[in-house]
C-alpha cells in the first residue's frame, strides 16, 4: 500500500525537526541555568555574607585592641565613653556577632567551622584577660597612681598584643578561604555561561539552516499550488469564471482541485439562471444537476418565493417606512428631555462637589498644621466618599483620613455626615485622645443613621485613621478603624494594627471600644495614613489589584524622596499602573515627615 505524503506530514515533519532542535536547546539552557542559580545562591547566601560578618569581626577586634590600649594608658575615671564602649563591644556586640557568623557558619566546610570556633575561643580568652587583667584593676584614677596595682597588670598587657596577632592571622586565613571559595564558585558560573553561549550559537545556526530549507520546502509543494487555487478562487469571487483548470495530485490540494473544477462547472450552469431571476424573470427555466441537487432545488424554491413575496415585501417597506419614521421622531424627543435630566443632575452633583471641597481644609491649612506634608486626593466621581480633617487643640495636631461607606453621592452624604459629626466632637469635647474621639463618633454616627430603626439592617459606616501629635514632644497617639497607621523609620515599615470594626456599631451587635496607641516618635520618620482605594485598583499588565503589600513597598522606596516629591511619585505610580481600566474606588493618603 502506497503512502500518501500528505500537507500535514510535510508541515508535520518541518516543525518537527524545528521542535527537536528547540528542546534540545532548552533542555541544556535551563541545566546551565539551574546550575549557575546553585552556584549563584552559594555566592550571595553563604560567601559573601561570610566574608562581611568575618570582616565586621575583624575591625570588632582591631576596636577592641584600640579601646583596650587607652584603658591602659590613659587616667580616666571608670564613667569615660571609651571604657563604656569597650564594655558594649565585648557584652553586647561580640556576642551578637558570633551568632550571626554561626549562622552562617552552618554551611563551610569541616575544618572552617573548627578554624572558627578556635578563633572564638581565642577571642572570649583574650577578652577575659581583658576583664581580670585591666579592666578590673584600673577602675579608677587612684588605681592608675597606685605601682602595685599598675605594674601587675603591665606583663599581661603587653601578652595581648600576642593573641590578637595570632587570631588576627587565623581570621585573615579564614577571610581568604570564603573570598576563595567566592572566587571559585563565580569562575565556575561564567564557564557554564560560556559553554551554555557556545551551544546556543551552533543551535541557532541548525534553526536558521533548517528554517530556510523547510521554507522552500514548503513554498515549492504547498504555498505555490495554495496561490494558484487563491488566484482561481478569488476569480469566481469577482464572477469571473476562470478559464483553466487545475492539475490533479495525490495529496489535499489535489483534493480540492477535483472539488473546484466541479464548482466552476456547476457556476457555469446556474450563470445564466442566476441572471434571469436577478432580472425579475421569475419563468426562466433551471434544471438541477440531480435529484440530490440541494443547491438547484434551493434556487428554484427561491425563484417562487422571491416571485410571491415581490408585492408583499413592497406593501411591508411603506408600512415599516412610516413606522420608523415616528420612532424616530418619539426617540428624539426622549433624547432630548434625557439630555435636560442628565444636565440638571449633573449640575447637581457639581454644585454638591463645590460644596464638599468647602468642608476640607485648604492648602493654607495643611501647611500651617502639617508642616512638611502632603495630601494625595483623587475622588472616584465627581463627589468622594473619602475626606481628610485637621484641627489643632492643646497644642497638639489633630488629622484623620476618613474612607466613608460607598463613593459617588451615597459616599458624599456620608462624607457630610462625617464630617460635621467628627467637628461637633472636637469641639464639644475637652480632650484630644484619638480613641475617645471616634467612641464619640461611633455614638454619633449610630445614632443618625439607625435611630429609631430597630429593623434595620444597613451597615452605613465609615473606616477612620485618627492621629494626635505634639510637635514639641514628638508624641502620637492613634486609633484605627480598619485602616492602619504606617510609620517609616530607618529604612524598616512599621504598622500599627487598626480596630477590626467600622465607625457605626449596628443594631444587635455589642458595643466596642477603641484601643489607643502612644507611639513615640524621631527625627526622619515618615508618616502615612490612608484608605483602601489605592491597593484595591485593578491594573498593570495582566489588570489584577495594585495590593496591600505592593503598596507597603512603594512607600519604602518613595519615603527617601522630599515629601513635595512623593505626593508626585505616588500619584504617576497610580496612574500608570490604572492605565485604561476605571479607578474603582476614591483615593486618599497623607504623609508626614519629623524634621
């Protein structure tokens, strides 16, 4: 039995080979690759982290020499900062040092661990003859007149300079080895990258070779003989019937030749049947190719159709004209009282925006309270659900973000609500602590909104970052419903944890209290409260949310930047990563820096 070399075994058969070649160069780019990452991990995870805490042990014990040579020589009393460092330095700094080198330690070799651990012995010896050699005897300034207790104390002075050359040389070996082993593992990875480079290189020559020798494999038996049939067909696309007819072959083009020169013989028949029932000749005569003929049969059916339906579809025409013509005229007088709706509304939500913006602090404001901060505040629609307040009472500065239920209009009522609700507190009040002031506001804001609705069951509420600061002390207080407080400081994001229920207890739940947080504040810290609008934006490439920890890193990164910038940074981050999708929900940060 004869084979038939088919188009799907030629075009099988090209990327088949194509395939090969590609997995054979993946197959070996990713064992490169996997052993250079091995090879990378033990750079970054264990040398280079050993060499640096071996380094930091070694000016650890250069300072200690140091310190140990001024106790010694130099009349101070026992209260003197060297002699306190010098304490530090073996109590506290050497111990946490050591932890951290056999932390890393766990990794080295057999004889690298026992090289380490005579270093550490050698050094807690050193720094006990330290302790009962000098620094117990010369305590104060009368011990340093006294000969007796001097001189005593002199020979195991001089002893030291000894044992630290002796660790310092086991240290300097030890240090060498990691650099070593470093040295050795870095080679190692840019000698696979170079294999790794050299067989790509041959491979992708194979590809191009046979890529090219398929395509003209694939242009001499497939593309030429589709091009003819495109030419044919395209022909009878313009109702040209064309005059030649295509070879036979013992493949699917084959195939579809026969099929095409029968379609061109049966066009050639029903051309002029075609014709006559175009020009209303609904008598034309038409014979079917056979009784199986759907086509004919179907062209005749339509020949009596077209003839029955010629006055009814003109009586339909004149009838539907006149029908769309009132539609029409219906439509647009709706679109036009629609268009006067939707301008009076619109009017109003502008008029309602003016005066929600009346009811935020000015620019003039947040300066005078906030100095060396600012206010990202991007609403939804037109009106927000998000408002920000500051006031000053005591001496102290108080500022909240305040996320109330909804966006739009519902939220703007909110807003409103919240707004004078929290006023009314401040200034009815006479105390300044956070987590009182929103108990109050839980009270008011239940109170108006689920008054006299013992069956109501709507949760309207607000999430609230209320901060108190005294600039003078750099004391904050906080309290928190659901949304957090962030403080920067020193490179390292700490939050402070927010009450797990909204402002506006419901009917049929217990009340609760808010805890407050007394959080004492430095110079450089960086201050940012918040709602939830910013981290629940879809967007980016694959149009997921921005996230609660994408957001905590964006603020590590921005934090260094002048607080003028950040508010600017923050705001393209935004809109680069929303891009074409619809902000889902208002926006709301303050920053702060401590200067």
């Amino acid at each position: 039995m004869k084979i038939r070399f088919t188009i799907g075994r030629k075009i099988g058969l090209g990327f088949g080979i194509i395939l090969l070649l590609f997995i054979v160069a993946s197959f070996l780019t990713n064992l490169t690759l996997t052993e250079s990452r091995t090879k990378t991990e033990k750079v970054t995870r264990i040398f280079n982290p050993s060499v640096a805490s071996l380094k930091d042990l070694n000016y650890l014990l250069i300072r200690s020499k140091l310190l140990i040579t001024k106790w010694f020589y130099i009349q101070v009393g026992n209260d003197a900062l060297d002699k306190k460092e010098l304490k530090s330095l073996i109590n506290d700094d050497y111990p946490t040092l050591k932890e951290r080198i056999k932390g890393h330690s766990v990794n080295w070799n057999k004889q690298e661990q026992l090289d380490i651990d005579s270093i550490f012995l050698s050094t807690e010896q050193m720094f006990s003859s330290y302790k009962q050699d000098i620094m117990d005897q010369l305590n104060s300034f009368d011990d340093y007149e006294d000969a007796s207790i001097k001189l005593p104390a002199l020979i195991p002075f001089e002893e030291l300079d000894v044992k630290f050359k002796a660790i310092n040389e086991k240290l300097s070996t030890l240090i060498n080895k990691q650099n070593s082993n470093a040295s050795d593992n870095s080679n190692e990875m840019l000698h696979s990258f170079s294999v790794l480079q050299k067989i790509v290189i041959r491979l992708g020559l194979f590809l191009v070779l046979g890529g090219i020798l398929i395509a003209m494999y694939t242009v001499r038996t497939i593309v030429r003989p589709i091009h003819q049939l495109k030419k044919i067909l395209l022909m009878m696309g313009r109702g040209i019937l064309p005059p030649h007819r295509i070879k036979d072959r013992n493949d699917e083009i084959g195939e579809m030749a026969i099929a095409l020169n029968g379609l061109i013989d049966g066009m050639a028949r029903t051309t002029e049947f075609a014709r006559e029932v175009g020009a209303g000749n609904f008598i034309s005569h038409y014979q079917p190719l056979s009784k199986e003929d759907t086509l004919g049969a179907a062209l005749l059916k339509m020949r009596e159709d077209l003839r029955e339906n010629e006055q009814i579809l003109e009586a339909k025409v004149i009838s539907r004209t006149e029908q769309v013509v009132r539609q029409k005229e219906e439509i647009e007088t709706k679109n036009q009282e629609l268009e006067v709706l939707y301008k009076h509304v619109t009017d109003s939500i502008k008029y309602a925006k003016r005066i929600q913006e009346a009811i935020l602090p000015p620019d003039s404001l947040v300066k005078q309270l906030l100095p060396n901060s600012f206010v990202l505040y991007k609403p939804k629609d037109i009106v927000s659900g998000d408002f920000y307040w500051m006031d000053k009472k005591d001496g102290k500065t108080m500022f909240a973000a305040v996320d109330c239920t909804g966006h739009g209009v519902p939220g703007a009522f909110m807003s409103i609500v919240g707004y004078n609700l929290l006023k009314h507190v401040v200034d009815n009040n006479n105390f300044t602590t956070p987590s009182l002031i929103l108990d109050c506001l839980n009270d008011g804001v239940s109170e108006t909104l689920h008054h006299g609705q013992e069956d109501s069951h709507a949760k309207d509420g607000m999430d609230v970052s209320f901060c108190t600061i005294d600039f003078k002390s750099l004391e904050l207080e906080y309290a928190g419903a659901f949304n957090p407080l962030f403080i920067i400081r020193n490179g390292e994001l700490l939050q402070t944890k927010a009450d797990k229920f909204p402002i506006g207890y419901f009917l049929g739940e217990q009340k609760k209290k808010f805890r407050n947080h007394d959080i004492l504040l430095q110079t450089g810290d960086c201050i940012y409260i918040f709602s939830d609008g910013y981290a629940d934006q879809f967007g980016g490439p694959f149009g997921k949310k921005f996230m609660a920890k994408h957001f905590r890193d964006l603020l590590l990164d921005v934090h260094k930047e002048p607080i003028n910038l950040q508010k600017d940074i923050l705001n393209r981050t935004f809109e680069d990563w929303r891009g074409n999708q619809e902000q889902v929900d208002d926006i709301l940060i303050i920053g702060l820096k401590i200067l």
